[in-house]
C-alpha cells in the first residue's frame, strides 16, 4: 500500500493530460470496481477532540486532532488543515499543522474579542481528503460574543420539517415497505412527534410516531392510485401534512434485518409490472471498500435472501446494494456492524479536593495497550451545556465520518450494546445517506476528478514563461532565497519542465517565510522571464463550503434565568472588546507605544528579520549630498572616508550602534574585507560589509548612484547582520515607493512573496493554587481546568496530571480519548 504514494502523485501530475483524453466507458464488475477505488483513491479520516462544546469570545479553543487510513494512523499525509467558519462560509480563523509521527497533532484556535456570536463550525481535514469534501470532520459549536447581550431575544416562528426514506430506495406497488421518517426544526433539531399516516381521501389507516431524536418508523403497502400524508397536529389546534413519496409501479425493494448479533440478513422484493426484468439480482455487501459478501439471487428459483456473518467483520458501516443483471443498480440500504471495542482508562484520584482552588492529582492506566496517543481535558462538570451528547473518537471514526450530513448526539450510539441502542442505531442508518462513491460512476470507471494532492511537505510550485508572450520556458530554472521567521536562510533552485513548471518541496518552516526568487532561462540567462507562483491553500482560503448544519443557539440569557444562562450572562459581561485581550477571566490592557517617523517607515517598509536594526529616517537628518554622508551623521561607529561618490565604509565599533539598535545586541565585530566587492562569498560585500537595496543584495557601486531624494529609509544592521545571511554588519537602503533607478540590476531582479508555515503549538495555561483566594483576586470561572493534548507516561507506564479547582466547582468531568498504533479506539469519560 505504500507504493500508493508514489502512485497518487504522478496520477495528480498528469491529471491535466488526462482530462483532455476521452475514453469510451468500460463496465466493471461491483468487485473490480470497489479494488479499483480503493487502490486509487483512499479515505483518510480525521477526528478533532476539544476541551469543551460552548466557547465564549476571546477563549482558546484547545484540540487534539488524529488522522488515520483504514483505522490506523495515516501514512499518506503529512500536513493537516483546521479552520472556523461562520455561517455565512467566512473563514474567521485558520492554521496547518505538522502530523507529528502517529499522526496526529495539538492545535489550537484564538477567538477574538470582537467575534460576533452564531453557529460556527470546525473543520479538518488533510488536502487529499479535499477531493472528498463531503467526509471532511465538522464540528458545529456556539460562540457566545459580548453582542450576544444586546441581542433580541426574538424567537423564530416554529418551523416542522419532515423527511420520509423507504427502506432501500423506493416505495412499491403492492410490497408491504418500511419507511423511516425524520422530524426536524427551523434550527435542524429533531422534534418528537406523534401523528398519522392518511390516504388521499384524509382517512387515517396508521398512527406513527417518533422513537428517538426526531426518527421513526412504519410500514405501508402503497399503491399508484393513492397518495399518502403523514398528518402531525399541533399544540394550537392546527395540524400540518407531510406527503409520502409516490410508489413506483416496478422495480426492487430491500428488507435488511440486523436483530441477531450473529448475523445480518437482506432480503429481496419486486414488484409485479415488468417483473421479468428484475428476476435475477446481485447483491454486494461492502465496507471499508472491500466485498465483505455477494450472492446472486433469482427469483424464479426462491433465492431472494442474503445472510451475512457478523463475526470476522470489522466495526462500521456495512453498505448493501442490489444490481440488476445489467449491471445497473436498483436498491440500497446500509446497516451498522457494532464489533467495536472501546478500550478503557483505569483512572485513579491519589489526591481529589472539591475545595475552591483545591489541588487535584490524578493517575491513568491502559492495562491493555502500551503508551496510546492520547489526550486529556477536565472540565467544570457543574457547568450545564447546551451539547448533552457530543462527539467522541469512537462515534466519529465508526459513524460520522461515513455519514453525510448532521447526525444529533452522535455519542449516544456507542454509550452500550443495547437493544434499544443498536435499534435506534438502525433508524439512524435508514434515515442518513451514505455516499463515498456512486455506483453508476464506478461501474463505468468514471474517475474521480482529483483537484488536491497528497502532501508529504510544503511546497512552492508555479511556471515560468516568456515575459513579452504566453510561451513558457522549457529549460532552466527557479532561484530563492528564503528567509523564515527564526532568521534562518536557505538557498534553493527548481529546474523548469519541458512544460515550464517547477515545484520546490521538501520544504519545512514555522510560522512565516518570505520567498524570494527570479527566473532564468538556461538558453538567454540575461532575459527577462515571468515566474507565476502557485498560490498556497492555507494563504489562499476565505471562504468555505463547510459551513455549521445546525444552529446551536439553546441557551436564554437573561438575568436571573437557568444556571448556564446566568453563568453565560456574568462571563460576557466581563468580556472587554475595546482595547484589551482576554485572557479567561483576565483582560490585559497594554498603553500604546507612540511611533517615531523611523519606526513607521521601518513598518511600512522594511519586511520580517529586516525589521531589526537601527532605523534612519532621511528626511531627519538635514541636507546631504550623498547616502554615506547621512549614515555617518547619524550612526557612531561607522567610519565613512574618502570621495562619498565612492567612500570606503568600515563598521569600526559597535557600542553606540547596539545602543541604538531595536535589537539590542551586544556583539563586537572587528570588520575588514578586500577592499572590494567580495564574489566568492554568498553575498556581495566590500570591506566585509553587505549591502541591499529594498531587500536584495546588491554591490556597493550601485547604492552610491541612488539619489538621495529617492530614498525612504536607511537600514543599519551591527551584529544582526548575520540574521540577513551577511557573514557581518550590514546596510539596507528602502528606495520611496514609485521611485526609479538608473542601474541595469533592476532590469532582472528577485521577487518576492510571504507564505504561512506550520502553525506552533500553544501549551494551555493552568494556574497552580498554593492559597485560598484572596479579597483582591478576581474569581476564576474558568470551564476548562486541564487540558493535555501530548500527555507522556511515567517511569512506571502510567500517565500522571494534576489541576487546580476553579471558585466554584463541585464537580468535575474527565474525558480522555486515543488512538493505539493499531488503530484501538480509546474513549473514557467520568465525573468525579
């Protein structure tokens, strides 16, 4: 399977090539087709942990986040992206993170003061999993912003809406069918409900009901003749009617029967028009993209029934689809194969204090698994939330992600194997849809229109062509500098494609990095060449079709209302939208440092690392003549003699230069050089000093023909010379935005571009509490008390953590979630 890689990323390469090519259909057999797509296009899977369901602006939304492939950790991807996105599908925050070797990594989301409150949704997911945008994780939660206080407590007009699924597909003439129905409200909320089935003429023939969150279920024989509503009556006295989807007059319907915990059984049925045409039937059974079970069946011979053995089957979603002996398929179903182990935390309390700010020490053991990846939080369990049931590790890898669309209190599925339980469970399978691939598609081997690669690192990528026309260039290649965020330089060439691309990967940096890079064509090095840069994913997002599925707005805030509402009401009344950051239950208020000119042309100007250094603002230092003549006035320890057309320049002390610089580096450097420009070093340098011109290197020459009036600002960089790859101190000239030089270097120079790197990893800040809380303190309400997304165990194989109590919680809630390197599923949650 490893092979894959390779495989993914040359299919990804000549996908252009491909699109162009038109090829005649070719039928595959269910079975070839389902090796075929599990070959070329597998299904990562990621699930994200958070500390907590609610979140009030100006919190940190703290993460876990796995990623695996056919239930273990992925081997595919290396790069995973998490954003938030409002309801309206605005990107309002973002980061891309390094898997870590289990794949997995920490993340974490700062929400600003000012975000308004509303529905947001999380999402994950790696770029490959793009091209399947429909399985990407989401997570909906609420985010109570300080607006929420002067918002209109204006309910929405109640609103029923109501979905019907016929068992497999279709209703059918003179077939006794089951039918699932779903109950939802204007917010995408089930809604329990008790009504009847009527005919056309309003007779009621079927009282219904729901059995679990909004689902229900009965069975009708239907015929052509008649149409059919579901009748709901409401508290005022009125009623609404649903109608029934018309049955059709032929064709097959499916009965999947799932009570026996040994075995699952699907039977088929036909209608009587045209039967002849549906008498011989194939039945697949698939999970995972692997046949787990086929049969041909014939009616005319009494073989209309599929058994299916549980026992050697994986945990999940079972899909079971019948196909006509053309090939076609008529009917689906999908059921629920409940071979799941949960393994759980022997957890033990050493110290447990349900003081105020009492200090907790807690211990984990995995008797059964050595060292999982694992994540901890502990919360405030006394605190109600509007998510009685969220999202766990377990509901997510086995059910959500195979399942398109919202599933409500999806952890309530897997909280045991109970009839009742594995019942609902079924009810939730007939009322969801269930679509990795569509047969039609697959059965004409109609590929998969790939748009995402697989990505192993970062990458910069793009092509190259001819300035003064469309053609590309097919020989040369792509220069860069790079400079990143933690002062390191790298140098790096791409060689041009026939076709004009490059890329340039194996790349790895944190935060930010400014590209630098020119383009060279190998046949006239000298011409000019228009290099367009690819733009990365992460830079590039805005908008997002993963937007929340549900409103999540439950909670009332007023005064004096429930015990969530007024614990809500008190935090957003704290929060400090004006000039501050808040920190929990802490707004930090900073006085703003005023500005001197230099400090501002250094903003606008100068870029990343270039910002150290002094900064010399011209148009302060009086009439000059020339560069040097400014830079001498103006910086002690820099010896500037001879003709200032062409003055040699030496850095002869540093002591006043380090006082004055914004880096405050206290380094003594004895510069000499050649007395001339230096070619065999990285840099042009004369006298041991680097010269650039807005950023680039240049040779002094051409820094003495600049016009003084032309110039913006002056750079003076001492010991942080290194920083901008000089072997010394060096100097930055920032020509005034419009200006034009007369030296031939400008004809062909560098350009340049910021990208984002992998975003750092926060570490959660948690008090430690050695005394009661003090008159002058302010009270901690804090919700989330520990949160550990990278817990490592002891000497003895045990994981150990303490936290400190909040003022007022009496309880608290610990969930601890994982994933094992082959894939066991870890999930324990308990309130202590």
């Amino acid at each position: 399977m490893k092979n894959l890689f390779s495989f993914l990323i040359a299919l990804f390469l000549c996908m252009g090539s491909q699109a162009q090519t038109t090829v005649p259909p070719v039928k595959l057999s269910p079975d070839s087709a389902l090796q075929k797509f599990r070959n070329l296009y597998p299904q990562e899977k990621v699930f994200v942990q958070t500390d907590k369901e609610t979140y009030l602006s100006g919190e940190t939304i703290w993460m876990k986040i796995w990623c695996t492939l056919d239930g273990v950790p992925t081997f595919l991807s290396n790069i995973l992206y998490v954003d938030l996105v409002n309801a309206e599908g605005k990107v309002v925050a973002k980061k891309m993170y390094k898997l870590d070797s289990l794949s997995s990594t920490q993340a974490d989301l700062d929400l600003p003061a000012a975000i308004s409150s509303g529905t947001y949704s999380i999402n994950a997911y790696s770029l490959w999993m793009l091209n399947f945008p429909d399985f990407i994780f989401r997570k909906s939660i609420f985010i109570y912003g300080a607006d929420y206080l002067n918002k209109k407590n204006t309910a929405a007009k109640p609103q029923l809406n109501c979905q019907f699924f016929p068992e497999a597909g279709n209703l059918l003439e003179g077939v006794n069918t089951r039918v699932a129905f779903l109950v939802t409200d204007q917010n995408g909320q089930p809604v329990n409900i008790k009504g009847s089935i009527t005919d056309q003429s309003g007779k009621a023939i079927k009282e219904v009901q729901t059995q679990h969150n909004g689902m229900g279920l009965f069975e009708i024989e239907a015929n052509t003749e008649n149409k059919y509503k579901l009748n709901i009556p409401l508290a005022n006295g009125a009623s609404m009617d649903y109608a029934l989807p018309v049955a059709e007059k032929e064709g097959i319907n499916m009965r999947v029967e799932n009570g026996n915990p040994n075995r699952l059984t699907a039977l088929v049925f036909r209608a009587e028009k045209n039967k002849e045409a549906y008498n011989k039937i194939k039945l697949v059974a698939q999970m995972n993209g692997q046949m787990v079970a086929s049969a041909e069946l014939n009616f005319d011979e009494g073989l209309t029934a599929l058994p299916i053995a549980k026992k050697n089957l994986p945990a999940g979603i079972l899909q079971i689809t019948a196909f006509r002996e053309d090939g076609l398929p008529v009917a689906e179903r999908i059921a629920f194969i409940a071979n799941y182990n949960i393994l759980q935390a022997d957890i033990k309390t050493p110290v447990l204090s349900k003081q105020a700010r009492g200090k907790n020490e807690f211990t984990v053991e995995f008797p059964s698994i050595k060292q999982p990846n694992i994540a901890i939080a502990v919360t405030d369990a006394s605190i109600d939330t509007a998510m009685k049931v969220p999202e766990n590790i377990v509901s997510s890898v086995l059910l959500s992600s195979d399942i398109k669309g919202y599933i409500h209190e999806p952890a309530y599925y897997f909280k045991d194997k109970s009839k009742e339980r594995l019942d609902h469970l079924d009810l939730l399978m007939m009322t969801q849809g269930w679509r990795r691939f569509e047969w039609k598609k697959m059965i004409n081997d109609q590929s998969v229109n790939l748009q995402y690669p697989v990505e192993s690192s970062l990458v910069i990528r793009g092509l190259v062509k001819k300035s003064d026309r469309n053609a590309v260039v097919g020989e040369g290649h792509v220069s860069f500098i790079i400079k990143t965020e933690d002062s390191t330089t790298i140098m790096a060439s791409a060689q041009l494609t026939d076709k004009g691309e490059f890329m340039l990967d194996g790349l790895s940096f944190q935060k930010k990095a400014t590209f630098f890079y020119q383009g060279t064509n190998k046949k006239k090095e000298s011409y000019i060449v228009d290099v367009d840069i690819t733009p990365a994913y992460i830079d590039s997002l805005q908008k997002s079709f993963g937007i929340p599925s549900v409103n999540l707005d439950t909670a009332v805030i007023k005064a004096g209302a429930a015990g969530y509402a007024g614990f809500l009401f008190g935090k957003l009344k704290s929060i400090d939208t004006s000039n501050g950051e808040y920190l929990g239950n802490v707004t930090v208020k900073g006085v703003r440092k005023k500005r001197s000119p230099a400090d501002s042309l250094n903003a606008a100007y100068a870029s990343d690392i270039f910002k150290l250094g002094r900064s010399i603002d011209p148009s302060e230092t009086g009439f000059a003549t020339s560069i040097w003549q400014i830079i001498q006035r103006s910086v002690p320890g820099i010896s500037v003699t001879g003709d200032m057309i062409n003055p040699v320049v030496r850095f002869t002390r540093f002591q006043g230069l380090d006082a004055l610089s914004e880096n405050n580096s206290a380094s003594y450097l004895n510069a000499s050089g050649s007395g001339g420009d230096d070619f065999g070093t990285m840099m042009l340098e004369r006298n041991g000093v680097t010269y650039f011109l807005n950023e680039m290197n240049v040779s002094m020459d051409v820094i003495s023909t600049i016009n003084v009036s032309d110039v913006a600002l002056i750079k003076v960089y001492a010991a942080e010379g290194t920083a901008l790859g000089a072997s010394g101190p060096a100097i930055a000239i920032y020509t005034k935005k419009g200006a034009v030089t007369g030296k031939n270097i400008y004809d062909k120079k560098f350009s340049s571009i910021e990208r984002t790197g992998y975003s750092l990893v926060k570490s959660f800040y948690a008090p430690l509490y050695t005394r009661a809380k003090q008159p002058e303190e302010a009270l901690d309400s804090s919700e989330t008390l520990y949160w550990n997304g990278n817990v490592k165990p002891g000497k003895d194989g045990k994981y150990p953590f303490r936290f400190y109590n909040n003022d007022f919680s009496k309880k608290v809630k610990v969930v601890i979630q994982g994933i094992g390197v082959n894939g066991e599923l870890i999930y324990a949650e308990k309130v202590f």
